[in-house]
C-alpha cells in the first residue's frame, strides 16, 4: 500500500544542475506540503512546462547551457507567466537586478539562504 503525503495544492518547480541544492530545496518544499517537481537543466524544464502547469517555478541563475535567465524569458516569450524565485551564488548584485529585469522574476535568493526563507 503506497501512502500518499497530503499537499496544499500548490504545485512547485524546482530547477537546478547541482543535485544536494535541487534536493534540499525540494525536500524542504515537499517538508511543508508542497507538490514538488524537479527538473535537473533549463531545458528539461521547458519540456515539463510544455506539458505541465505549476504556480511556481524556482531556478538557480547559472546553469550549463541554457542558464536561469534564458530560460524565463523563454517562457515569458512563448506566454508562460508562471511566477519565479532565483537562485543565485552570484555576489554581484547587477546579475540578481538583472534577473528582475529581463524576466519579470519575482525574488531573488543567495543560494546561502536560509530554508526557512523559502
């Protein structure tokens, strides 16, 4: 008999190559009842939103290939309005500014950060 873990309905998207961060987050989110979803590069993630809808994506900035913020103005340009919180190791704080810029992300996150901020 599988046991089912009660969600609020919220669903998430977290996306990040480096596994304990993607993990942490994830155990972290479905700790506190979330319907968690995880995808390892951007583009794994634009295939999953081709088919699925969730009401938050959260993205690490830097990723090999297509990093944080090509795939949200992605998104944004093929009419995918999904909210967003970055992910960034990045001290500089033009890259997080950026982020909010060019793709209408909602907040942006220290990858020191603390889970509880989540």
């Amino acid at each position: 008999m599988t046991v089912q873990t009660p969600t609020n309905g919220i669903s998430i998207l977290v996306v990040d190559d480096e596994d304990g961060i993607r993990d942490m987050v994830c155990d972290a989110l479905r700790m506190s009842n979330y319907n968690v979803h995880d995808a390892t590069d951007a583009t794994a993630a634009i295939t999953f939103l081709h088919k699925n809808t969730v009401d938050l994506i959260i993205t690490d900035i830097n990723m090999p290939g297509m990093d944080g913020y090509e795939m949200l103005n992605h998104l944004r340009n093929i009419g995918n309005q999904t909210p967003a919180i970055m992910l960034t190791a990045r001290q500089d704080k033009q890259d997080v500014t950026k982020g909010f810029r060019t793709t209408d992300a909602q907040f942006g996150l220290d990858v020191s950060f603390y889970l509880f901020t989540l």
